[in-house]
C-alpha cells in the first residue's frame, strides 16, 4: 500500500487541477451510517420518495419519523482524519474542490471553505419549503418535531423538507454543471468512500478519466470504476488519507 500512497501523494503535489470526490463511506467512521451495507439506512428503512412525500402527509409523517433518527445521528458525528486531511489539502492550496454525495457538512465542519464544496445531494443544514422555496435552518423545525409538530409546514402552507435530494426529485443543476465541469478539466481525481452507484454523481470519475485525468479510487468495496482507476486502494479513508498527507 506504501506505493500505491506515494503515487498518489506524487501527482497531488504536481500542481494540477486536483479533485477530490466523497461519498458515505468517509463518513462511516464518524459514526454514520452508509446506505446500503447490512444495517444501513436502506436496509432499514424503504426510502419516501418525492411524489410521495409531495402527494400524501402519511408519507411526509413517515419520512420526518425517519429523518428523526438519522438527524440524531448527524448530531454527534464529527470530522474524522479523512476529512481533517481533505481540509489540509485545501488549506496547502492542493485542491481546487471536494465534490461529494454526503448531505452531514462533515466537510464544512472540518474547515474546507464552503466555495469549495459542491454537494450533489443537498445538506441537512437547511430546511426549504416545497412551495415557495424559502430556507429555514434546521434547528428550528428540529425543534418543531421535537414539541411534536409531525409534518412541518411553512408559513405559505408549503410543505417543508430537508434541502436534500430524495428518491424520484430533481437533481440540483448548478451543482451537478459545476461538479461535471470540474470533472472534465481536472488533472487528478480521487474518489474516497464512495460505490459509484448513485447516478449522476457516478459518471464524475467517467468525465474525468475519459479526459486525460488520473484516477485514484480509496473505497472498501468494489466499485464500477475500480478496472479504469489508476491506483487502487481498498483500505479505510481515515487511514489512508493521512497517509497520503504525511506524503506530500
């Protein structure tokens, strides 16, 4: 693995355009739970999806119920080595942003500046409403929930959700044109915990390889990319990552 740490140390210190691309897994050992492993969020619960969240207050009811728990869980996770180095990476001036699928702000709390962040799937800092799109912070329809209010709505009557992007919702488009410009610019792409399942987040290290960058995967399991990657490695973020930092 020492080898396959240097090389990837090596052409994030060659002063290109570096990436950096998450998903759950680099959030796991900060305590949350991914989506699709024995125990996850998808075993345990089926998803809401958008038209019915939209269509039935069962179903908002539901998915508040649901959300409860995993918020609780988001609460009292904090940055772990893997994205304490991200933000190293950034503050050396080494990488132009850090696209991820992850909805905690586990990276904004870790100290990468928020204009370097493109969340492809929203955050869980906000609430907005379905109707007139306004913001509210989280805080303050947590506390709604918790004096028992089962399916929030704002002042307009619009229905509020997480600003976060369910199953069957729009994708944000500046976020996704961003991330894929990125991609197809870069000189280095490095995906970190992620399966490369969830569309279209998953075509990112496609655009970028397919355009002359170099890729390296750091992710437990197999994922759709591991025969194009340029270095492979099957290990935990928070050990490989401040690995990679003690290298460059």
């Amino acid at each position: 693995m020492k080898e396959k740490i240097v090389k990837i140390a090596d052409k994030i210190k060659a002063g290109g355009k570096n990436i950096i691309f998450t998903g759950a897994g680099i959030s796991t050992e900060s305590g949350i739970p991914d989506y699709r492993s024995q125990g996850g969020i998808w075993d345990r619960f089926r998803p809401v999806y958008f038209d019915e969240f939209m269509s039935s207050k069962e179903s908002r009811k539901e998915y508040w119920r649901r959300w409860v728990e995993l918020y609780r869980g988001l609460l009292q996770a904090e940055p772990n080595p893997a994205h304490m180095t991200v933000a190293e990476l950034c503050d050396a001036d080494l990488l132009d942003a850090v696209i991820t699928q992850n909805v905690d702000g586990l990276h904004q709390a870790s100290g990468v500046p928020e204009d370097k962040i493109i969340e492809l799937h929203g955050n869980t800092r906000s609430i907005r409403c379905m109707h007139c799109r306004k913001l509210t912070p989280t805080d303050e329809v947590w506390k709604r929930l918790a004096e028992g209010d089962t399916a929030p709505q704002c002042s307009c009557s619009g229905y509020l959700k997480p600003d976060t992007i369910s199953f069957g919702q729009s994708m944000p488009v500046a976020e996704v044109e961003r991330a894929t410009d990125l991609s197809r610019t870069c000189d280095f792409f490095m995906v970190v915990g992620s399966t490369l399942l969830v569309q279209p987040a998953a075509h990112m290290p496609f655009y970028a390889k397919n355009n002359g960058a170099w890729l390296a995967i750091v992710n437990l399991s197999e994922t759709p990319c591991d025969n194009i990657c340029d270095v492979l490695v099957q290990e935990e973020a928070g050990k490989v990552l401040p690995a990679i930092l003690d290298q460059v």
